[in-house]
C-alpha cells in the first residue's frame, strides 16, 4: 500500500533524523540519572541536560539558562504556567484575560480553576481570529494577575500581535503567558523582545520527539515564580519534580537548533509555494473560503472551507491518498464543532465543510501530486 501523503504538520512533525541521531546514545549508552551526579554516569546525563538547556535558552533570547523548565510538553507547560500564577499569587488577584480561541490545555485549565476561585475573561477575536491589543487593556483590572494569549493559532494559523500586548501588560505590571508552539519552528522567538513572562513549546512540533516540551519563567523584571502542580524530588528548580527525560531533552534541543539554523530560512519559500497551492487549490473550488488572517499566519497552514462538501466525508475519501485534519488534534476526539470556528462567527453548516492541510511540502512537485488528487475526487 502506498503511503498517503502527510499533511497534518500542525498536529505533529516527523523525528528529524539528525535529531533522532543526537537523541540514540542517551538510552543505553549515557543513561544515568542527571540527579545523580556523584558518579560519573549521572555527570554525564546531567552534562548533556546543562547542554540542552543552554542551547535552548540562547534561540529564545533568555538572560539565563535557569528560565527553562523541562515538562512533559506543551499540556503540562501550560497548565504549569496558568495553575502556577494563579495559586501563588491569587492573594493579590483572582482574574485571568485570555481569548476564545486558545487551546484547550489552556481553555480547560481555566475552566478548572474557576472551581478555586479563577474569574476568567475570554476576550473576542475578528473574522480572521486577531486579538485587539486594546481589547487586553481594556479588560486588565486591578485583580488581573495574567494575561494567556496564544502566539499562533493551532486551526486557523493566525499570528498574534503578541509584543503589542506584551508592552500592555507590562505597562499594567501583569504576567503575560504565550503558547508559542506552533510558531517555535518558523519564526524566531526572543522572550525579552517580546515582554513575556513565560513561554511554552513543544519537541514534537518542531521535527523533535514527542512527550517533551519546556516552559521558559523569568527570571528578572520581574522574578517570576511558580507554584508547582506535580510534587516530589524538586527538580527543575522546585517547580516540576520528576526524573528528568534526557534523551528528549537532548532531541529538543537539536530540533530548535536545526529550526534556527535551516527552517527559519526556509519560511519564505514555503509561504509562497502554500500560496500558489492556495491558488490552484480556488481553480477547483471557486467557492473555497480561507479561514484566518490572509497574511498573518504560518507559512504552512491553511484553513479551508468548501462550501457543500462536508469535511468528514472528505478526509475519509482522501485517507489512503492524503493524510489531513479537521482541526486540533486535541479536538477531534470531541463531538462538537470548532470553537476556533464559532470564535470567527464561521457559520455552522461551513464549519462542517472545514478542513485544515498543514503542510512541510518545499516543492512545486508535491503540491501538484496533491493537487492532482483533489481533482479526481
């Protein structure tokens, strides 16, 4: 059976094999604990953990290589970040600002926390899923302890003005969370430039393995900390116990390299080959519709509605051709539409007719063999 083309970039990237490379010595040859640096085997783990966590620090622009803090990935991060404000420091306020089209380790998280006392403002987006800077200013009290706004949407990849309401909220003196997951792997990202206080990403959506992510707190101007929500040998300096994943700390911090030296160049390229894939792509579909900003979004991603042709019927069809996605992966499991969607007032028989191809795709050629399959339907 020939393989479908893959075309889900946006829910997970394949292993690049030069990180795989870095990663394979760390499971049975460098296998010791990094907590255990009274011998030479656990030196050597910790040794490439201090490694990892340096070259990370340096690509995102941190001060020190204290402020990153190794988790499970991007869920964890994000739960770490938003659980974490709100419980140390809830005695000075209890209202959180985020948006309506956040992920759902973000959107879930708060919802729990309104069960400890959270009072949570989920800010409007327009048609192409932007956030008004000054929709945040407008709605920061003097109980508002965080701001979380995405930095690049997971469904519609509309990019945030996330510096813009960085200087908002540290004009007002509030935290500012960014999930920068999506955007980590095409575009630089420099934590001071951007006036945030903590960062997510994730190995799995930049070429890197899967399970491993990091939170970047900071540690100046001001000093950020953390209430931790998993409890034990208090590793990454209190706030996330556990045994450290080496190998994938490794295979993290080799996939953010090769992003910074090769992908980020690449992004030109693969924003005007998306482009003329969209073009062609409207040859067939004269009634497709882009969701998202038409400028304003990942080089890879496209959200397209066809208007009659119902997505689920059409991915089904395309599955042992072309690999594609109604949305988040996070998502799909559910019965429900897209709040993505909903946020962007979609009306609801088209976000049945919506479907999202992220894809790495460089060459003229693929897009063409893709393109040559969606007009045999």
């Amino acid at each position: 059976m020939t393989t479908p083309i893959y075309l889900d970039y946006n829910a997970t990237t394949p292993v690049d094999s030069r990180v795989l490379d870095k990663m394979i010595p760390y499971f049975s040859e460098i296998f010791g604990n990094a907590a255990s640096i009274d011998h030479m085997h656990g030196y050597e783990a910790k040794k490439a953990v201090d490694n990892a966590r340096n070259t990370i620090s340096k690509i995102l622009g941190c001060k020190s290589s204290r402020e990153i803090i190794f988790t499970s990935g991007a869920t964890e991060a994000n739960n770490l970040a938003i659980k974490g404000i709100f419980r140390r420091y809830k005695q000075k306020g209890n209202h959180i600002i985020t948006s309506k089209i956040e992920h759902p380790s973000v959107l879930d998280t708060l919802k729990y926390l309104k069960n400890e006392g959270a009072i949570v403002t989920y800010l409007d987006v327009d048609k192409y899923g932007l956030i008004n800077p000054e929709d945040v200013k407008k709605a920061i009290t003097d109980k508002t302890i965080l701001v979380s706004i995405m930095y690049a949407n997971n469904e519609i990849g509309t990019i945030e003005p996330i510096s813009e309401i960085g200087k908002i909220t540290k004009e007002a003196d509030v935290f500012f969370h960014t999930d920068a997951v999506q955007i980590a792997c095409y575009y630089p990202i420099h934590v001071y430039d951007l006036n945030v206080d903590l960062l997510t990403i994730s190995g799995h959506k930049i070429f890197g393995p899967k399970g491993i992510g990091a939170l970047f707190v900071r540690s100046q101007n001001p000093y950020v900390q953390l209430e931790p929500i998993i409890h034990g040998g208090g590793h990454e300096r209190g706030m996330r116990s556990g045994t450290l994943n080496v190998p994938l700390i490794v295979g993290l911090a080799e996939a953010l390299r090769i992003c910074k030296n090769e992908r980020y160049k690449e992004v030109d390229n693969l924003s005007k080959v998306r482009d003329e894939f969209l073009g062609k792509l409207k040859e067939i579909y004269p009634d497709l519709k882009l969701n998202g900003h038409p400028s304003k979004r990942l080089p890879n991603n496209l959200n397209i509605t066809i208007p009659g042709v119902e997505s689920k019927v059409l991915i089904n069809s395309l599955k042992d051709k072309i690999s594609i996605s109604t949305g988040s992966a996070c998502s799909t499991t559910k019965a429900e539409s897209s709040h993505v969607l909903k946020a962007i007032e979609l009306c609801e028989d088209n976000i049945f007719n919506t479907f999202r191809v992220s894809t790495n795709f460089q060459s003229e050629f693929e897009s063409n063999q893709i393109l040559r399959i969606l007009n045999n339907i």
